[in-house]
C-alpha cells in the first residue's frame, strides 16, 4: 500500500528530518553573515556549481530559443549572470527579514500605487515573474499594508516547508494559499473578502493553460490571475523586480492592466493572459540575466526542433 505524504514510511520521515537539518544548518550559517556578503557568496557559489548541473543545459536551450540571433559569446554571459541571480537569491532568503524596504535596501517604484491600493478597499490581482529575487515583491507588498494572500508552491518536505513558511513570517508575510485546488478557494474567499492576492504567472502551465506568444512561440500559461480579476472585476497590478547592486533592490509597481468585459470570457481571458505573458517577456529583454531561466518554459516541440538543428 502506497504511504501518502499524511503518512509517510519511517525511511521517508528520516530523509525529510535530515533535509531539515541540512536546511538550518544552511540558514544558520547565511545568517551569521552580512547581508550583502552572503549574496555575494551564493551568487560565486552558484556561477561555480551551476554550468555543471543538468539544469544549465536546460537554461543554454531557453536562451537560444529566445535570443536565437545573439551570439555564443553573449549567451555564455547571460547564463553565468543568471545563475549568480539565482544563487544570490537563494542566499537572501534566510536574510530577507533584513531586505524590507524599510531597510533601505529596496527602492518602490510607482510606490503611490500601493499607498492607493492600501487606501482603496477594492483588491487587486498582483501578477509578476520570476525576476532577480521574486521574495521582494510580496516584501514590499505587506510593507506597504496591502492586506494580499501570496501564493506559493509547498516544499514537498513538510519540515522544510514550515521553516521556509516561517521564514516568511518573519518579513511581515502571514497569509499562503498553496496552489492548486485548495489554494484556488483560498483565494477566491480572500477577494471576496477584499483581500488582493499575488501569483507568479510566468511558468509552464498545460493542465488548463492559455496559449499566448512568449518570444514568437506560444506558451501555455494559467489563466488563474486573468479568471479571478474578471472574477471580480479587479485589475491586474503587475510588479517586477530588479537587482541594482548586490543586495540591493528595485520594486517596480507598472500601470495595471484593466481588462474589457466583452461578454466573451474565453477570448477575455486569452487577452489578459497575452498582456500579462507580452509584459513578463518586455522585462525579460530588458534585463536577462535576472530571469529564471532554468524552467522549460516552451512546448516539447521547441526543445526538439532546437536539438534536431544542432544535431
């Protein structure tokens, strides 16, 4: 009988019990040092690590899929910037208690937004992507005293999970809606209530996703953002995220993305997920080296077509 992970078997407990240890014994040494010294350490650790891990090639593809026409020399240098993004990120995470933007750390662009949205009442669907360290947004979104439910995906070690939930709850982020089904509902009682919620919509989504053009190719993406602000006729508030200088930060509030009520709702819906896949990628072009390029965000179909022109 197969153990579910309410019922994991001894040997699995064991396993996660030690990833947990691993886990704080990592957090305890990153937080011991300075802040901008531990983002520096990840990200050397992370430009060492990464070009010889399967997920590099991953990456190399997803960059000559989107920049066919830059040469070997500039890709060889994206990816050494993105896996120093990646490896900074993950360093600051033990430490974001001390990136809040009342530290100083972090500049708010288009910071009269919040205020505004903070003021309003009426809640807004925050939509962004996986830019330099993402953890700064939902940061500058409770600090401004937005009252929003942040999505996230659960560790699928429930030790780790608390600690990194925990972890959160120590930079003001108190309320998660875990994705899927359960999540779904969460989120639907929480715009009810007036609360805003934030999800990530830059990732591979085929079990129900909306195609749009990412980079000339369609991509499937979750309609979930676009469903719940026609839901409730709120607006898309996109945010990104940009490193300027070590562990230091700029948050970006754009102008939202008010969506039309046509009476179409399937082509309503594809029109929301167009704008928000056309935004994700205008930050992409702008700054590549701070994207998640280790997601294999093209169809199947991409990745073979690339591998056949290389063989």
């Amino acid at each position: 009988m197969a153990h579910t992970p309410s019922s994991p078997s001894a040997w699995q407990d064991l396993v996660w019990r030690l990833e947990a240890v691993a886990y704080d014994v990592f957090t305890f040494l990153f937080r011991l040092l300075p802040v901008d010294a531990a983002s520096w350490l990840g990200g050397k650790l992370f430009r060492l690590i990464g070009p010889a891990t399967k997920t590099h090639r991953v990456a190399a593809a997803n960059l000559k899929l989107a920049f066919p026409e830059k040469d070997e020399a500039w890709h060889r240098r994206i990816l050494g910037e993105q896996w120093e993004s990646n490896g900074r990120t993950v360093a600051e995470f033990p430490n974001m208690d001390r990136l809040l933007p009342s530290t100083g750390r972090v500049e708010i662009v288009g910071g009269e937004r919040l205020a505004e949205i903070a003021a309003g009442g009426r809640p807004v669907v925050f939509v962004s992507g996986h830019f330099s360290n993402w953890e700064i947004m939902p940061s500058a979104i409770v600090n401004a005293g937005v009252p929003c439910e942040i999505t996230y995906r659960a560790a699928n070690n429930p030790y780790v999970d608390k600690r990194i939930r925990d972890s959160r709850f120590r930079y003001g982020v108190r309320l998660f809606a875990p994705k899927g089904g359960d999540g779904a509902r969460e989120m639907l009682e929480a715009m009810g209530r007036g609360v805003s919620v934030a999800l990530m919509n830059d990732q591979k989504f085929n079990q129900g996703g909306v195609a749009a053009p990412f980079f000339g190719r369609p991509v499937m993406t979750a309609p979930g953002p676009t469903r719940l602000a026609l839901r409730f006729d709120a607006v898309l508030q996109p945010m990104t995220v940009e490193r300027t200088k070590g562990a230091r930060f700029r948050a970006v509030v754009h102008e939202p993305i008010v969506l039309a009520q046509t009476g179409d709702r399937t082509a309503d819906i594809a029109e929301g997920v167009r704008r928000i896949t056309a935004l994700i990628e205008q930050q992409v072009r702008r700054r590549p080296g701070e994207w998640f390029w280790v997601h294999r965000r093209w169809p199947n179909e991409a990745y073979d077509e690339l591998a056949a022109g290389e063989a």
